[in-house]
C-alpha cells in the first residue's frame, strides 16, 4: 500500500470514529421482497432511501479525507521557506 493510501485510510479512520452516529448499510431483507403489499413496499423504500443517505453521509467522509489529506501535501516544507 502507498505512502499516500496509507495516510487517506488513517485519515478516514479517524474521520469514522469521531462519528456519533455511524450508520452502517442496513441488508435489504428478504421478507420485505417476497411479498408485495403496499407495507412492505413502503418499509422496503425506506430502507432504500436510509442506505442512500447513509452511502451520501459515507462519500462526504472519503471527500473531507481526500481534502485533508491534498492539504497536508501542500503544507510541506517548502511552503516554510523564507525566502
């Protein structure tokens, strides 16, 4: 693993477990889907539309990785140099 994988999964990591309220992707259920009364198709769609948002909260977490870490780049040594 790179240097620079290494350093976006710490990241990551660290971003998760500051979480307070880490979803995980709930597992469509398959008693949801065997039957297709007006119930289960609203309970099934909510399940959906929660795993949407849960996957939308997760690709903000990977974004704010990625930015931290290409700001950690662009603070390097160089960026001190008095010139």
């Amino acid at each position: 693993m790179s240097d620079r994988r290494k350093r976006l999964h710490e990241i990551l990591l660290t971003l998760i477990n500051n979480e307070n309220n880490f979803e995980l992707i709930e597992e469509d259920s398959s008693d949801l889907t065997s039957n297709y009364s007006d119930k289960d198709t609203a309970n099934l769609s909510r399940i959906i539309e929660k795993n949407r948002n849960i996957i939308r909260r997760y690709q903000a977490l990977v974004k704010t990785a990625v930015t931290l870490d290409a700001l950690m780049d662009s603070e390097n040594e160089e960026n001190y140099k008095i010139k």
